[in-house]
C-alpha cells in the first residue's frame, strides 16, 4: 500500500510539470520549439519514455543575433540543422548544483561543451561555452531547461581543422605548427583541450619575413612561438578579459590582457580579437589581429609583440 501512494506521488509531481518542449515555448524559447518542430526533434523532447534531458534553450533574442540567411540555410540541411539542436541537449538531468567551472559535459550528439562558473559581488553566473545562462533550472516532466542568451557554436572540426578552413584565412599559422612538429597534438578529438590565439594571415604577411622564416627553420623558435599563442584548457572570450594575464604552452610566459578606451580585450596590449569562440573538439579558436612574439624571440620586440 505504502509502495502505490509513493508511486502515486511521483506520476502526481512529474505530470504537474510541461514536458520540456512545451516548456521551452512558455519562457521565450518559440523559435527554438519551431526549429525542433522542423527538424523531427519535438516529439523526442516530448516524450518522458526518451529521457529524462537536459535542454539548454536559446531564447528567441538569441536566435534574433542569428542572420535570417544563416538560418534559412540550416532549415534547409536537416541532417545539420538535427545536429547543432542535439548540440543543446544533453542525456539526463543536470541541476546547477552538479555544475563544476571548467568542466566538459558531453552532447546529445557526443560533442563537448564547457562550463564557467563564476561569482562576483553581484551573484554567481553560468555559461556553457560562450552563453550565459538567463534563467537557470526550470524543472519539465522529462528533464531540465536552461535558457541562456546565445546558440552554441557547433565544434567545426579539431584546431587543425579550423587553421586549414579558407573561410578564416589563418593557415599561414599552420606553417608554424608544422615546423614546430605539433599537428598531431592540434588534431585530436579526445584527450587535452586547448586554446589558441591565431593571428591572421594579413598579420603574418605584415610582418619581417626573414625573421619570420628563421623562426620557421628552426624546430625550438617555432615551438615557442607556437606554444606562446597557447593556453591549456579552453577560455572563451567572455572569461578573457583584462586586467590580468594568461599562461601560455611556453612555460614561464604569459600573455598580458588589457582593455582600449571601448573596453575591447587587447592582447599584450595591442592585438586585438577579430573573431572568438570559433568551437574545435579539442578547444577553442580566437583569431587575433598581431602575432604575439615571445621576449625570448625577440628581447627589443622586433617583428611583433614582446610577451
């Protein structure tokens, strides 16, 4: 008897709450629940017997940063618009208690998402990789939703991937990478994760290119040249920001973050960053304006900037 009112208790509590479609579609999340609707997902989302989930919902301001192109041409591909929607979904529910800053959780579709937690006299903020959480933990029949404030990049490839993609044109850095002997260590979809600061190809043609090519000639040189435009573990760009400084790949230099007069981060002062929060499977890509040069290549700073 005890057994059945308990029973009778849980199928009470969980049928009093919206499935996490229905749920999405109360809290600003409409265009979201469309794109579900469109993609064969909602039913899945709808069914307790698929989950329980957790679904981090851009609201419908966050789909409103997206061009209307951008979006009618992923309406167009299900087959990817089904994956950067699985991307936002996760097996299981996660409540903000579990979260962890700095840790990776794993999609729907087994890519990687980061999390930031932060306090600050004003609270605690979360974010999964470059959103903010808005409304945090609204309980559904089948799981969990966070709204927050941006759709997540989809990882596009590892970082190697990404230096060698001609819609960026950074692969004069790759370059360096292979000289360095570290393409394998960019190219990886399990294992360290890392970020990379890769400035553009316009940066390195700018630049003194004898200099440049000693440093290409030499294993050691381009390493910690390499190693300079690295910090291990992923930092997106609302974790960088100045005053402070990062450590680098290139043990006992760090990267000094300031801000210009419009409050942009500036690395070492004067690169600035032209493009961030490009996702990898093994980090994170921010293309930056300079080539960061570290003291130890060049001690009166020509060629570049003096970490």
């Amino acid at each position: 008897m005890r057994l059945f009112v308990v029973l009778s208790v849980c199928i009470a509590v969980s049928s009093a709450y919206p499935n996490l479609v229905d749920l999405a579609a109360a809290n600003n999340a409409t265009k979201l629940v469309a794109l579900l609707n469109s993609a064969g997902l909602a039913d899945i989302l709808k069914d307790p017997s698929q989950g329980p989930f957790t679904l981090l919902a851009p609201s419908d301001a966050a789909f409103g940063k997206i061009p209307d192109s951008d979006l009618q041409a992923l309406k167009a591909d299900n087959a990817k618009l089904q994956e950067v929607l699985k991307y936002h979904v996760m097996k299981g529910e996660i409540f903000e208690w579990d979260l962890l800053n700095h840790e990776v959780i794993s999609s729907l579709n087994g890519h990687s998402i980061r999390v930031y937690v932060r306090n600050s006299m004003a609270g605690q903020s979360t974010y999964f990789n470059q959103a903010k959480v808005v409304i945090s933990e609204l309980q559904a029949s089948n799981g969990v939703l966070y709204l927050i404030d941006e759709v997540l990049n989809m990882p596009e490839g590892t970082i190697d991937d990404i230096l060698l993609n001609p819609d960026y044109n950074i692969n004069s850095f790759m370059d360096f990478v292979k000289a360095a002997g570290l393409t394998q260590v960019f190219n990886r979809t399990t294992g360290n994760r890392y970020t990379m600061f890769v400035p553009t190809n316009q940066a390195l043609a700018s630049m003194d290119q004898g200099f440049l090519t000693q440093i290409k000639n030499n294993r050691i040189n381009a390493r910690h040249l390499v190693d300079y435009h690295v910090h291990p573990g992923t930092l997106h760009a609302k974790s960088i920001v100045g005053p402070g400084r990062l450590s680098t790949m290139y043990r006992g230099h760090y990267i000094n973050l300031s801000q210009d007069s419009n409050n942009n981060t500036l690395l070492n002062n004067v690169a600035s960053v032209v493009q961030a929060d490009i996702e990898a499977e093994d980090g994170v890509v921010h293309i930056i304006s300079h080539v960061l040069i570290p003291s130890t290549l060049s001690p009166t700073g020509i060629g570049g900037i003096v970490g």
